[in-house]
C-alpha cells in the first residue's frame, strides 16, 4: 500500500507545490493558582498568531542525503487565524487553521517539528491534515506541553498515529525516533526542571528529612539487599546538608513543584489539581493544626454515636483554629474540606457500609464477607494444611505455628473433621501472622498495640463464610527467636465474651487495613508500577504498539507517586500517623517486597496460589473457583480475560510469530531494562518473563494493565464505601485485649462500646484517616475509563482500532452482569448484611464517591 502510494505520488509533476490545509488543537495554559483559584490563560489569543509558533511537515518517504537519509524537512509555517466557530471538544481548547506547502520531497508526512517562540507554554493536542495528496487525511495525536523555545535544545518532534515496530519503521523517520528515544533519557545528570521530559531512576531516599533531626530519619529503600524496592523516577535534587545519602527535601510551599516528566504531572482539567491540592491542604495544614488541637485537649469518641455524629452532625472546631486555616487554605479548598462556608463543623458523607444499616457491620457474617468483597479481597486463602504453618525461619523467628487445634473447631464444622473440611475445600484462612511478626517488637514500641493475626473460617452451604477462631500472636519476648505466644478467640454473642469477640475481629481488622493499604495498595500497585512507567518512555518509542497499547495505563501515576513521597509516605506523613506501622511502615513494606513476584500479579496465577480457584477444563477461562460467590473474582475474571483478548487480538497485528518478538530491538531493551533497573534489586529472579514469545508479550501487557486498571480499583475507590466508618475498618490500636482483674475489663464489661473506641483509633486519628481516605476514594471529572481513550484517533491502524472496540462492548456486557449477579438472592455475598453491592470491578462511574468504576491508570 505504501510503495503504490508513494509511486503515485511520482507520477506526479516534479516541483509542483501546492497548500495543505488543516488544523491546530491547543489548550490554553490552564494552571490554576489556589491563592486565587483562577485560571492562568492568555491575555490575547492573537499572541498565537503571526511567528510565534512554527511547524515544519517531515517526510517518511524521502531522505535527505546530506542528513543520513533523515527525512526532509519541509518550509516552516505558523498558526492561522482562531478558529471560534469551531465547538471544542473539552474546555480549554482552541483551534487554528494551518496551511503547508508541500510537493514531491515532502510525499507522505510522517513526523513535525514544532517551535514555540511564544512568551509561555501551551498544551498541544493535535495536528491534523486534510487532502494530502494520495493520502487524504493524516492525523498526529499529541498531548503534550510545549515550551518556549528556550527550553530545549532542540525542536520538538510529533509522529503521525500510526503504529510501527523499529524494524518496520520508514527509513526516514528511523533517525529521528532513535534521537527522541535519547532525549527521553537523558544523561542522568543535574536536577530536573519543570519543563523536563527526561525519565531515569532512583533509589526511596527522598521519605527523610534528616536535617529535622532523628525522628525525621528512616532506612533508604532500594539498591540493598536488606531494603529492595521499586525505583522511583529521579529528580536530581541536591543531597541533604545533614547526611549525603539522603535527597533533599521541597519545602512545604513546594510540594506541588515535585519534578516528574511534564507530560505525567496533573493538567488536564481542574478537578485533577483540586484534588491534590486538597491533599496538600490536609498534609500541611490540617494535620499540624488538629494535632495542636488535640494535644492540648484530648479527645475520645465513647459511644458508636459519637463517630455517627462525623457524619450526622460534624465536629466542631474551635473558632481560633478555623480561623488559621482560612489564612493557610484557600476558600474553595476550605469549603471542599469542612463542607461549609462559614461554619464551624468539619463534616463527612456517610460512608455506604452505614447507610442502610448502622450495625450490621459488626455481624460476623459482614466481617467474613469484606475478605471477599470488601477493599482488600486479595488476602483470603484456602486452608490446606492443619494447623496453619509459618513460612518464617525457626532459626531466627523460633515456632511460629499456629497454636489452633482440631478440638478448638471440630463442634463448628456441621459434622466434619479437619481432614474431611480440608478435603471438601471449605476451610479457609485470612492470615496476617507471617507479613507482621517480624516487625511486630518495632511496631509495639510506639504508641501502637497490636498483633499479628490468623482468623479461620468455614464456608456455609450457603456460600458464606462463617468466622470459627481468630488467632492473636506476639513475640514471646525481645528477643524474636524464642517464637511467639498466641490466645485464641471464638464466636460469642452474648456477655463480655461477645465484646471481647468483637475486639478480636477488631485487631484482624487493624492487620488488614494497615495491610491493605501499604502493601496491597500503595506497594503492589502504585510503587511496582513506576518502573513500568519509565521503562517504557526511555525504551519504547511513541511509534512502538506496545507503547501505544499501554501508556493510557500510566497516566498520572508517576506525579501521584511523586506527591504521596512528598506528603503521605514520607516521614511522619499522613499514613504513619494513621495506620498501626507507624514509622515502620515503608520499611515493613519493603520487607514484603522481597517477595513480590511480578508473574503472580495476573489474576488467574493469584486465585490458583492462594489456592481459591483450580484449572478446570469444563469451567469458563478453564479456571474454576471453589467459593463460587466471590465476588472480586468473579467480576476480576470477566475483566481479566476481556483485557487479555484485547491485548491478544491487538499484539497478534504486529507480532505474527514468536521470532518478530524476539528481534524488536526496543522491545527487548525495554524489558532488560524494566528488569535490571526498574526492578533491580529482584533482577535475577527466575520467574521473570524471558520476552521472546508473543504469548509472553501478551501476558506481560494484560498484567500490567490489569495492575494500573482493575487491581487498583478493587483496592482503593472501596476505602471510603467500607473505611470511611473506622469502627468497621480501624487502621490502629493502642492497646491490648483487655485481662481479667484489669480496669480495661471492667470497662469492657461495662461500657463495651467506649473500651472498643479506647482501643481503635482516637478522634485525630479517625479525622485525620477519614479525610485522607476519603479523597483517595474519589473519581475525578476527567476520568478516564477502561475499554476509552482520551483520543479517539489514537491509532490509525483499523485492526486495532476494531479491535479496542469490541473491548468496549464486552466491558459494557460485564458491567450489565455484575447489575444482574448483584439483584441475584442467592449470591448472598453480593450484598451481605449492610446492603451494599459489591460495584468494585464495575467499570465505569460518574465523578465523586460511587465505590465503582475502573479508571485506565493509578492517578489517584
């Protein structure tokens, strides 16, 4: 098609010029000042006009001999008249009218140079030509901030919509993709500016500020055996004064200056930024100000209805202190945040776990049914020896196994024993002893007081899961290698027993909040990601299908990492003043790393590991559960598998056989890469995809997306839904069961609503987590969903685009199933006790807090 093109365009008279028209889509700069909270735009959109910015058309079919074939460059030419008639697409925008001269050397535009020599930056959408002689309509989508001039060393460059792995990429571009590759990468020295769109590699040593002192210092993750991690994308600040290790710390006023590659930071409609600017809001000025507050006045929740009270009335805040905040928070901001505009009340929306029902989430029913449906339904595992047994190293940890019997649960077990539940797959385990011991002596030195847990539990005929025995262990001493001491709780209803029974499912449910929301969330999703994100910009062109098919999946997931080091990961951040590890919490979770393996994050290995599902033949995706009503996995494995056929249908258009694979040159640089530096310090692990087939290519990409996707819906827009009440998901405990002979006990036995609120989390805790929680769980208004595209010309290859449209309409059949599964009586865990649907994995939502929705990427 392309050679009959270019002869075409042969026969043609040599010299003859002539004008191809199309046009520009800019956005305007649209940087918001919260000093003001208005819209930075430009003065005169005649500013434009005139040589302010210039477009050079680069050929794909002629090189230029004195340029090493590079193609030919054509005349430049400038922006038209505005055109205002023209409707936008999306606020913002404007569109231009340009014209080109082209003859014979240009033949088919395959590439353009842009220049601007304007006095600010604009964000550029697209290019489109019309009428190009023996093409028609050629179409580059752009989505990228441009400079002035001054900015960069050279023009920058913009490639048509079309796909090509390197091998098959027109001779003339070849150069040219090659040089833009190299200015992705930099040379990995000095500090990082603003309009940089250099991507390279760091180590986790910007969490610490060390000129604050020791309480400011914690372990650099990364490059080390005993602290692996993910890396993250480089800065290039200058070292701490204090210790040289350590990066440099923003300022406080600078938070949201972070360096990330320009075209990762938030911009794209305001929402986005309003979101993190609530969030610095909160770190900076909330926290301090409400720990002032309570650390000269402290203050206690007594009963259920004090919490209620958040939501049904608000807490009232000093008028010293509101007063503060109106000087440091700005009145839009100050309003999102304390829901009015004048008063005194910082007040919360009810979170869904509460709404029908204001108790049924203390129902056993209800705590066994969140494991499988909750926000961290990817811990529960079947019970396949008994008694439960610990991975951890008898010679440094001691006996760590668990200490439960046959004749604890033998009368629970409608008539089986042990072996015969084992057998019949109806045992299962929640199991957080291994993950936190070993941490546990650290952790219980501060202010938190807690355990690692073990929660058995049987599943009904019914397809519940019924909670048989909960396990509490602590180091038996100091010293970790005397092993641990462990008491067991059980069912009761009545009595003292009941409110005991409740704290006991209270500290699984500090393990898994504070679990879920380091390990399962940030770590597993947010952390290993980043390196994805890199490698793929450094070694993957923006011609390369691959690159194509995934970078809609990291959107926005380097410049949230970012801010999260800066605000609530770092050192005495948000989530080490809200969750039970503290100021372990990072290095807990680099504990858990050394474990991660990327080939069981695709979903079908996981549900089989942790034993919940085997193959199956007879079963759908050859994969059958052994809970049936499970939630997470039912509608996981319908997204899973509709991503998969994507990715498959869409890679098979490039890679016909394995061997094409194996000589993409980008390709496998990208994965050496990904490997030996994104992931450097699990590098030589065997379970490492080798890349050289296209089933290994397939399912690399469909892991990956279902990563950015589904897996981080499923684990962060519920938070809010199912955490947003703490009593249902406390994320601390500040002290241990209660004994007998004990004031605590007494307490419990008299009071059991105000001894359970002692031990959870205090009022600055709860204020603090519901807050932060409550912005995580939300979906912005420029959302992007999976099975869309912020472009509809994305590609111009028909395949795909055929392709990515029968992945829509499957994923609007599954959001149509899961409406249905939902209305079904009995699917029991669909809904539970508290009448809440499991929507998790639904795909699609409006903006704010619906528990639904699968965004494309991790921005949030």
């Amino acid at each position: 098609m392309l050679l009959h093109t270019i002869s075409k365009l042969k026969s043609r008279g040599k010299g003859e010029v002539q004008k191809i028209k199309g046009k520009v889509v800019l956005l305007r700069s649209n940087s918001l000042d919260y000093n003001e909270i208005q819209s930075s735009v430009l003065d005169n959109i005649s500013e434009f006009w005139g040589a302010k910015v210039s477009f050079q058309l680069i050929s794909s079919v002629n090189g230029d001999r004195s340029k090493e074939l590079q193609g030919k460059v054509g005349k430049k030419t400038y922006l038209g008249n505005w055109m205002a008639k023209m409707v936008p697409v999306s606020p913002g925008e404007t569109v231009f009218k340009i014209s080109f001269d082209w003859d014979e050397d240009i033949g088919i535009p395959g590439a353009f140079l842009i220049r601007n020599n304007h006095f600010t930056k604009f964000f550029l959408k697209s290019l489109t030509l019309e009428d190009v002689p023996c093409v028609g309509r050629i179409h580059f989508d752009c989505n990228s901030w441009i400079y002035p001039s001054g900015k960069y060393k050279s023009d920058r460059i913009f490639f048509v919509n079309k796909a090509y792995i390197p091998n098959e990429t027109p001779e003339p571009l070849r150069k040219y993709r090659e040089d833009e590759l190299k200015n992705l990468r930099g040379d990995g020295r000095g500090e990082r500016q603003e309009w940089d769109r250099i991507y390279d590699y760091d180590i986790y040593n910007d969490l610490e500020d060390p000129n604050n002192g020791s309480t400011y210092v914690r372990p650099i993750l990364g490059a080390s055996m005993q602290y692996p991690y993910p890396r993250r994308g480089r800065t290039g600040r200058s070292p701490s004064k204090k210790d040289k290790n350590y990066e440099s710390r923003l300022s406080s006023s600078l938070t949201l200056n972070i360096y990330v590659p320009r075209d990762e930071r938030f911009g794209h409609l305001k929402e986005s930024d309003f979101l993190a600017y609530t969030l610095k809001s909160i770190a900076q000025s909330i926290k301090p100000g409400l720990e002032e507050l309570f650390n000269r006045n402290p203050r206690e929740f007594d009963s259920f209805q004090d919490v209620l009270n958040l939501y049904e009335g608000g807490f009232s805040l000093p008028k010293s202190l509101l007063e503060k905040f109106r000087q440091s928070i700005p009145a839009p901001l100050l309003k999102e945040i304390f829901r009015t505009d004048g008063e005194k009340f910082l007040k919360f929306p009810l979170p869904q776990v509460i709404q029908d029902n204001k108790s049924a989430w203390r129902t056993d029913e209800e705590f066994a049914r969140e494991m499988l449906a909750g926000v961290n339904p990817i811990i529960i595992r079947r019970l396949q020896e008994f008694p439960p047994t610990s991975k951890l190293d008898p010679n440094v940890y001691g006996d760590q196994n668990s200490k439960i019997a046959e004749e604890h649960i033998i009368n629970s077990l409608d008539g089986l024993t042990v072996e015969e539940a084992i057998k019949q797959n109806k045992l299962y385990i929640l199991d957080h002893h291994d993950a936190l011991m070993p941490y546990l002596n650290k952790i219980n030195s501060t202010s938190t007081k807690t355990y690692a847990t073990r929660t058995l539990l049987f599943l009904n005929v019914d397809g519940t899961l019924r909670p048989l025995v909960i396990e509490l262990s602590l180091p038996q001493s100091q010293r970790d290698e005397l092993g641990a001491t462990s008491k067991l709780y059980f069912p009761a209803e009545e009595g003292v027993e009941s409110s005991i029974w409740q704290l006991a499912k209270a500290y699984v449910a500090v393990n898994d909040a504070g679990y879920h929301q380091v390990i399962s969330h940030w770590l597993n999703t947010h952390a290993i990601m980043e390196p994805f994100v890199i490698a793929t910009n450094r070694q993957l062109s923006v011609l390369h299908p691959i690159h194509k098919l995934l970078v809609p999946h990291y959107r926005d997931t380097m410049n949230i990492n970012a801010f999260a080091r800066q605000t609530l990961i770092n050192a005495d951040g948000i989530l080490e003043s809200t969750h039970f590890q503290s100021k372990y919490t990072m290095e807990l979770s680099s504990y858990i790393y050394k474990d991660w393996v990327f080939t069981d994050q695709a979903l079908p290995r996981d549900l089989i590991k942790r034993g919940m599902a085997i193959e199956d033949s007879n079963s759908p995706h050859g994969l059958k559960l052994l809970i049936e009503d499970y939630p997470f996995a039912v509608d996981g494995l319908e997204i899973w598998f509709a991503i998969k056929t994507w990715v498959k249908e869409y890679c098979s258009s490039y890679y016909k056989n394995d061997t094409i694979v194996q000589d993409d040159i980008e390709l496998q640089s990208w994965w050496k890469e990904l490997k030996e530096k994104g992931h450097a310090d699990l590098k030589d692990k065997p379970w490492w995809p080798k890349m050289v087939t296209l089933e290994e290519l397939v399912e690399t990409c469909t892991t990956i997306i279902w990563i950015s996707s589904a897996l981080h819906a499923a684990v962060n827009f519920g938070q809010y839904p199912y955490g947003g009440y703490l009593p249902n998901r406390p994320t601390i405990s500040r002290r241990f069961m209660p004994e007998k002979g004990t004031p605590q006990y007494l307490e419990l036995e008299s009071d059991p609503e105000k001894a359970f609120l002692r031990t959870i989390n205090a009022q600055l805790q709860t204020l603090l987590g519901i807050s932060l929680i409550e912005i995580l769980s939300r979906h912005s208004s420029d959302e992007i969903y999976l099975g869309k595209r912020e472009s509809l010309e994305w590609i111009s290859d028909q395949p795909s685009l055929e392709a990515f449209e029968k992945f829509g309409k499957r994923l609007e059949e599954i959001e149509y199933e899961i409406v249905k599964r939902n209305r079904d009586p009995d699917l029991k865990n669909r809904v539970g006790p508290i009448n809440m649907p499991y929507t998790s994995l639904y795909p699609t939502s409006t903006e704010g807090l619906t528990g639904k929705g699968i965004p494309n990427s991790i921005s949030i």
